[in-house]
C-alpha cells in the first residue's frame, strides 16, 4: 500500500493498492525528488475519468512498470476537482507542447516541478507508432540522469515562455456593450444549423454560451440568437447526450449529432444545464424544456444530493467497471424486450431507435437511447392518438428505468465542492421559479446553509472540499464567485437580507485574497507561501473551459452587488475587471461567454422591479408569480413591505415608490434607466411589462411553442 489511503480523494484512494509509490501533491514529494535527484511522475485524473482507469490498470498496476517508476522517479498522483490550479497550469504547458491536453494528464517534472516532457494517455507498451508508458519512462529517466543540466535549463524556458504568453493574453481596452454582440456572432460562425450545438465534433453543450444567447435574444430581439440557443438545447434533449430514461445529461458527445456521449455526469454542467433549460421554458413555454428540468431535478435528486443534509455530489462515473461500454446506461433490443410488454415494446423501440445493430463500437448489439422519431411521427404510424402514444411511452419509460435499477450502478463520487454545489443551488433555483414550485428553492437554500456552516472557517474564509473532518484546500476564484452568484439568486428568489449581506461578505473577501489592486481582474488562487515555484505563477482565468471563468462570474457578482446596494466600489471593480480583458476577451468567442454575461450587467441597465404590499393581500402573490414568469434574465426585484422604507433603489424608483405612496392593494413598479411604467396592480399587465419594458425587441422572442 502507497500513501494514499489516507487521502481524501476517492481518485486517489483508488489508487491505494497500486505497486506505484505515489505521493499525494505535497512538499514532502518535491523534498524527496531534490534529495534523490530524480524527476518527478506526475499523472492528473478524475474518479469519473474513464481513460484514467485504463491507464491506471494497465500501467501502473503493472508490477514492471511500477518498478522502472519507483526506481527512477517519485510519482505524485493529483485529483483534477480537488486541485484545478495544479490541473490548469499544467494543463497549459502540455498543450502549448503537444497541441493537445486533457486527462489522464501524464507530466514528467524537474524536482522544482516544471515541464520536461507530457502527454495525455499512453499505452503501457509501443502501440501503432504511439510510444508506451515503458519506453517514455526510460527514455526521460536517462534523459535526465545524462543531461540534467541541459533538461533542468529546458524546463525552466518553457515555463517562462508560457507565463509570458499567459500574461500576453491579457490587455485591458475600453468597454462597449458591442464586444457582447462580438462574442456571439463570432460563436456563431462555428453554430452547426443541422446538429445543433457549435463545432462538429466531439461536441460539448456550452451551457454559458447557451445562457448568453438566450439572455440577449431577450434583451435585443434577435431571432439568430433564440434559434440558435434552442436548436441546440432542443437536439440535445432528444439525443444520447441525455439519459432518456433518467434525465442527466451527459458530459459531451463523441460524435456532431449528439447521439453517442461520453457517460460520465458531471454535477457542474448538470447545474448549469438547468438553469439554462429552466430560463428557456421561461422564455419559450417549450413542454420539452419543462420535461428537461424536471428531469434533472428528479436525477440530482434521487442520485446526486444529499437529501437528509443539504448538499450536491461531484459526479457519476460511466462505467460500473472498465470491462463494460456504458453497459448501464445502454440497451440490447432483448434487454429492452424483457423489460417492456409485448404491445409497448414496438412503440418504444422505434421512439428510442432500438435496433440490433446499436452505436456502441465494443458491443454493437448495444443501443444509446435517443429521440429516433418524433412523437407525431409514431401517431401517424400507427394510427394512436397522441395521448395513447404518449402514455405508452411514459410507462414504457417507466418499466425500463425499474429494469435499469437493477443493474449495477456506475460509481457516485460523493464529494461536496464548494463551487459546483453553487452551480447547482443557481440551477435548482432557477427551476423553482420557472416550474413555479417551492421544493427546488427549499433544497437549495439547505445547501447553501450547510456550505456557509461546515465550508468557512473562523475567519470567513472558504474551503474548496467540504468534508467531514478537516480541510486541506483553501477555496479557489471559482469558489468565491460561484457561492456569492448562488446567495445573490437566493436574495432575488426569498428576498431575504441575510443572503444579500453573505454575497456581500464573500466578494469583499474575494477581493482581498484573489484581486489585482494594479491591473484589475482575479488571480484564481492565493499566492501560496513557499511551495512549488510553479504555483508561485498567478493566473487570471477569463475562458469559460469548462466551467464559467472566474473573472468573468466575478464581474458579474460585482456587477449585481451594484445594482442591489448602490455602493459604488463594486461597479468600480466590476469595470476594473471587465477593462482588463476588454482588448482580448473578443479573440476567445463561445469562450468569453461569462466575459460577455458580466459585460452585459455592467454596461446595461438591469429592469427594477419593485413589489410593494402586504402579506395579508392574497394579490400579492400571484403578481410576485407575475414577475417571475416572464424568463426576463437582467434584472432586480425586491419586495417592500407595506409601510416599510424603499432603501437602497435606484433614484428614479424610489422617488416613483414614495410619490404613488402605499396603496391599500399591492402594486409593482419597474423601471428601466430613469424611465418608469406605469404603476400597476394586475398581474397579466406585470408579465406583459415584464416581457417587454424597456426592451428594443418589444418582448418577440417570448411566447409559447
């Protein structure tokens, strides 16, 4: 057994009875290579990583692999979701040498930890033209017991070069609401008009480009943006992208038409996914976006959350082993036919595209359920009406899930990060407003109750892992952004101030830890106190890759402060952060789609809205509902109390509230900039306002489909 038994990590627990003497990432690591002089094995993966296992078992369980590794390096093994500032540097400098990167990441280091050589997945012997992980380990080992001058020196330019580069990357520029239009029309160009979804393939959803598009297809009226947005949304909900029978959605598809993913199921894009499905229901009314939402609702619900506790789990892997090709989520036409009746089985076979010959390339016979044919195709071939189609399917669906139940499931990383578990809270709160439901909103107010408790210190600083016992990272960028975004969405929702004042709390810590005073904008992490000298190289992310950069939400985060508290510091750092990448941010397009969202904030006047009321009207709650069903993403809202003292608005609105006084039945007022509408107290007249107010596209992209 190695050292990591111990470890926190499920990744690296798996790890623990490999004949490789791994390290977790530590000084005592890089002591070991300087004192030994020898080069450091780093490999960078994840639980859910499917090729990390095939590397794992066929090299370093290896006996004659481990021993070549355990005599000529000290290897050091890194959890990806637990370090992504170890992931991102490295990451970086294997992709500027190879092209390429991705995980498992495999990375020859000097003892002071820069680059010699690294790759991602190799094959434990020569395999067509591909070196294997025994010929690499000899050949870096001798390298660097013959030329470690030479080697160290290397090393050393590389890293130079790339943080000079890095730094490059980043010019400040003048702010313009045109750079968002920038973004997306430069995404577009890659929009694939057939498939859906940008590029060709593989494919990865791009949740904040989706959000982006839909935000600004509101805002401005731009049908291009709303029908690229729901072309996309609407191919990946019928595709093997999405568990048909479960609701997840997939991390990203192999192929242009969305139909064979990779399986695991990560709980960040999950999270964003909802959110980004629930505002298109807003927006559209589209039943299909309402059966997404809830169905990854019902998925996170029953497989990725803590439902005692509060709290969201990191992952699911796609296999249960790493013999079977996504055997759990897929189907045999006799797997499908001993589960279904003899009558629903044709229906649903055809629907799902269940044939005998499936996608699947090491079982052919196995089939990725997808939307084969639309439900008003089956009405016209076999002459059911819709609602017998429809009730088939449903109880087809049903019987196959149950049957799936008893399969073995793949494994469920039940981790807790910080910053993914507010991805998910925005996204469950997003879904009760849109669904109109209080369930969502009350879970996720316990999750963020229990991150606050068990994932702050004394001293209200973050931890990225919440955990049971002990913590050992320090909350990142991404942290701090995400929580203070996901307290800011429970303020909008509840209206209460003790998640105002906690966003508040975490964005003034984030810009004493992680803010540049010089040059503007984040560093994603603290500047550690000695260490690896590669840590040492601050970065300040802005690409969305995969998750929304920090940059781009920190902006974003100031940006809203501002317009809920009128304290100026934080429009100052909001414009501080966006000018800092303004002459670049452009260049990154689906990339920079926080850059854009933030800019967006910052340049754009929000729609205020204000309730004013009592709680003993019972009109009062169904023009709240009002104001919530229109999908209008830029905006604030805040309820006033009856009597109670308009704080903290914007000029014009608050001195309309005072002039129009306390009428006795409850009454909403929004403005845009220093114009007001009128005043009103019914409910249908807020929606159409709220659709509509202020706005160049009068409200077109809203209706029902």
């Amino acid at each position: 057994m190695n050292r990591l038994n111990n470890s926190t990590s499920a990744y690296l627990r798996s790890a623990a009875d490999q004949p490789v003497g791994w390290y977790e990432w530590s000084d005592e690591a890089f002591a070991a290579a300087r004192e030994q002089n020898k080069p450091v094995l780093l490999d960078i993966g994840a639980v859910w990583c499917h090729w990390c296992h095939v590397i794992d078992r066929e090299s370093y369980e290896n006996q004659a692999i481990a021993e070549i590794i355990n005599r000529e390096f000290i290897p050091i093994k890194v959890d990806v979701d637990v370090r992504p500032d170890i992931d991102r540097r490295y990451q970086e400098v294997v992709q500027a040498m190879t092209g390429h990167g991705g995980w498992p990441l495999t990375v020859f280091l000097t003892p002071d930890g820069q680059v010699i050589y690294g790759g991602t997945y190799f094959p434990p012997e020569d395999r067509m033209g591909m070196p294997g992980m025994k010929t690499i380990l000899n050949r870096v080992a001798e390298v660097y017991r013959t030329q470690t001058k030479e080697v160290t020196a290397q090393a050393h330019r590389i890293h130079q070069e790339i943080a000079q580069f890095a730094a490059e990357q980043i010019e400040s520029g003048d702010l313009a609401i045109d750079l968002v239009s920038q973004i997306l029309d430069d995404s577009l160009k890659g929009f694939d008009p057939e498939q859906g979804g940008f590029g060709q393939a593989p494919k990865f959803p791009a949740p904040t480009l989706l959000e982006l598009l839909l935000r600004r297809a509101v805002v401005t009226g731009d049908k291009k943006y709303l029908d690229a947005a729901t072309r996309t949304l609407d191919a990946i909900a019928a595709g093997g992208i999405r568990d048909q029978l479960g609701g997840a959605i997939h991390r990203y598809s192999t192929d242009r038409s969305w139909r064979v993913p990779h399986f695991e199921v990560m709980l960040y894009l999950n999270g964003e996914l909802l959110k980004v499905y629930s505002l298109a229901y807003q927006i559209t009314g589209s039943k299909r976006y309402e059966e997404v939402v809830r169905g990854l609702l019902g998925y996170v619900k029953g497989t990725l959350s803590d439902q005692s506790r509060g709290g969201f789990y990191g992952s699911q892997d796609a296999d249960y082993s790493l013999e079977d090709d996504g055997d759990y989520w897929t189907w045999t036409v006799q797997e499908a036919k001993a589960a279904l009746t003899q009558e629903d089985f044709p229906v649903l076979a055809r629907y799902y595209g269940i044939e005998e010959q499936g996608e699947m390339r090491e079982n052919p016979a196995k089939n990725v359920l997808y939307e084969a044919v639309s439900k008003e195709r089956l009405v016209q071939e076999t002459g059911q009406s819709i609602e017998k189609i429809e009730a088939t399917i449903q109880r087809g669906r049903q019987a196959m899930l149950a049957a799936r139940e008893k399969r073995q499931r793949p494994f469920v990383d039940k981790t807790i990060y910080t910053n993914w578990n507010a991805l998910m809270v925005s996204g469950f709160l997003a879904a009760s407003v849109a669904l109109d439901e209080e369930e969502p909103k009350t879970f996720a107010l316990r999750t963020l109750n229990r991150i606050w408790k068990e994932g702050t210190d004394s001293h209200g600083r973050l931890y990225h892992v919440i955990q049971e016992e002990g913590h050992s990272v320090k909350g990142f960028l991404e942290d701090y952004a995400y929580l203070a975004n996901a307290f800011l969405d429970a303020f909008e929702v509840t209206q209460q101030p003790v998640y105002l004042e906690r966003a508040k709390s975490l964005a003034d810590r984030m810009v004493a830890l992680f803010g540049d005073n010089e040059k503007g904008g984040f560093f994603d992490g603290e500047l550690p106190e000695g260490g690896i000298a590669v840590l040492q190289t601050r970065r300040k992310p802005i690409q969305d890759a995969p998750t929304p950069a920090g940059n781009g939400i920190a902006a974003l985060v100031m940006s809203r402060l501002f317009h809920y508290t009128n304290e100026n510091i934080y429009s100052q750092v909001a414009a501080d952060t966006l000018r800092s990448y303004a002459k670049t941010a452009g260049e990154y397009a689906l990339f920079a789609a926080s850059f854009g969202i933030a800019l967006e904030s910052y340049a754009e006047e929000p729609l205020h809205v204000v309730l004013v009321g009592s709680d003993q009207d019972p009109k009062k709650g169904s023009l709240l509902k009002a104001v919530w069903a229109a999908g209008r993403p830029h905006k604030t809202v805040r309820v006033i109390s009856s009597g109670q003292a308009p704080g903290d608005l914007p000029e014009a609105l608050e001195v309309l509230v005072k002039n129009v006084g306390m009428r006795k039945e409850s009454t909403v007022f929004i403005c845009s900039g220093s114009s007001c509408a009128q005043p009103t107290s019914d409910p249908l007249q807020v929606k159409r306002l709220m659709e509509s107010f202020g706005l160049s596209g009068s409200g077109a992209v809203h209706g029902r489909r």
